[in-house]
C-alpha cells in the first residue's frame, strides 16, 4: 500500500546529517555511507511548497542522522513552516551547542501552543556525557534555561543505563525546577545484553525497569547475544537486499557490536561497503572475515 502525497499530513525530518556528539550505536556514528551534509533553506521551499505545508499538521526535526541544532538551516525553516501554515513543529536536541541568543530566537519562532523542544539528556553533570559524548553538561544548561527563560516549551527525555539510572528522580526533580512541561525517562536495548522494553509515560514504571534491567543483563549468556547477532545479521541481509543499505549498515553494525568475531557479518558488510564504492574498507572486512574464517570460499 502506498501513501498518497495528498494524505501526508506528519513528517518527520532530518534537517541534517551533521552532529556535535557521538553517541555509541546511533546510526550516525561511524557510519561510511551517510554524506555530511544539510538541506538549505532553498531546498527547504522546494521541499515544501506552500500547498504542501498547508495540508500539515505536524512537522519534527527529529534527530534520526544529526541534530537540527547544528544547521544554519534550522531557524529560518522552522520560521517558513508557521509561515506556510503548519499548526505544530518539534526539535529534538542534545542542546549542547549555538549561543543562549540562539535558543531564544528559537523560542520566539516556536511560539504555538502545541510547539516543542526535546531535549536529550541522559543524565546528570556526571554522567550525561558517558552516552551523550562529546557533549558539555554547562552548556546544555544554559540552553535549556534560555529557551524556557524565552518561554519555550521543553520536554526532557532521559535514556536509562546502568550507569544513570540511579539519577532518574534527580533528574526528574530537575526537569521541574527548570521548567520542563514534561520529563520522559525511557528504557534503551544500546548497551544492553539484551532487548528491553521501552517505558511508557507511566511514571511508576521507572522503578520496575531499573530493577528488571540488571536482572536481564544477569540472566545473559553467550548463547542469547550470539542469537541478537544473528537476528540483527539476518536483518542486515534483509534490508541488503531491499537496497536499503542505510538499514542495512545500521543492523550489520549492531551484530557486530555485539559479537566482534562474526565472520559472516563481516563479509555482509564488506559487501555494503563495496556496493557503496568504499573499495579499501570492504577489503578490510573481507580480510577480517578471513582471519576469523580462513576457509571461508565465498570471501
């Protein structure tokens, strides 16, 4: 079933494939196939013709491959997209970057009631930077406070690891003094020995998940992570053959993260790297798939 272009009513967009962090299994990461690049506000209008955004409800800058708050792009867009009509535009950010200035301009272009900032923030001063690297604790402070000071509308959402799940109700508390209309504290699979459940807006889950999250990494063997490898390759070869090599990246990436000595995801990405004309990164994973599987025909 195909999605008429007349029905479009939410879209989500990357406004740039650029990013100030690092963070560990994002799809950006260490990714050899995703060009640094941005849209301009040129391509922005010819994206977005005014009929087009006239039939939009929502659009978010939703910070899948980088982060909107990078873009020289980004203020003048989300200005033209009220203009053009849209009712309600959300951000999603580390916000560990631009000038306080920056984020009260930003506040005053989203001045709709239903308009948003997300900010992700995993943690506090000492910890938010060990998943969110490269990012600076003081320097998202003063971010958050110049938006809300500004009167934006910020939502604080919070990943929670082994290592930052001690925080949450610091962190809540917080959000609170802030300002923050909303704190959202979710599970996450990245750094995981095994799949967890995402939390729901539910507050008094929190408590559930912290404790179930230890208990699951406990109960992990070689034998549940060497199958999540093999899931995410079977994924990877899936996605490979749809031609959908971003996806597919991502998944042979994760198998491999999991399990470093996989020969066959090895080959599978030597065969995306090849398919996307980076000739020497293939022949490493080649070779490396052979070190580990020196009789292996097909490398």
């Amino acid at each position: 079933m195909f999605l008429r272009y007349e029905d479009i009513e939410i879209v989500q967009l990357d406004i740039t494939s650029r990013c100030n962090a690092g963070c560990p299994q994002c799809p950006r990461t260490g990714n050899p196939i995703l060009p640094m690049t941005e849209l301009t506000i040129a391509d922005i209008k010819r994206i977005f013709p005014k009929e087009f955004c006239s039939q939009l409800s929502w659009i978010y800058l939703c910070g899948n491959f980088g982060d909107a708050m990078v873009s020289n792009t980004t203020l003048p867009a989300l200005k033209y997209f009220h203009k053009m009509g849209v009712n309600y535009l959300w951000m999603y950010t580390n916000g560990s970057g631009r000038s306080p200035d920056w984020w009260r301009q930003l506040a005053k272009i989203l001045n709709q009631p239903d308009d948003r900032v997300i900010f992700a923030i995993d943690g506090l001063a000492d910890t938010n930077h060990l998943y969110r690297r490269n990012t600076n604790w003081n320097r998202i402070m003063e971010s958050v406070e110049a938006f809300i000071g500004a009167g934006g509308q910020a939502e604080w959402q919070y990943l929670v690891f082994e290592h930052n799940q001690h925080q949450v109700e610091e962190a809540r508390a917080l959000a609170r003094r802030l300002g923050f209309i909303k704190f959202q504290a979710k599970a996450t699979s990245r750094f995981a020995l095994s799949e967890v459940d995402e939390v729901g807006e539910k507050e008094e889950a929190i408590a559930e998940v912290d404790s179930q999250t230890q208990e699951k990494r406990d109960r992990s063997t070689p034998i549940t992570l060497e199958k999540a490898a093999l899931n995410f390759h079977r994924q990877a070869e899936d996605y490979l053959a749809e031609k959908n090599l971003e996806q597919a990246f991502l998944a042979c990436q994760k198998a491999l993260e999991i399990q470093s000595n996989f020969a066959v995801a090895h080959k599978t990405l030597g065969n995306l790297l090849q398919l996307t004309d980076c000739l020497e990164e293939a022949m490493n994973s080649y070779k490396t798939a052979l070190e580990i599987q020196p009789e292996f025909a097909e490398v």
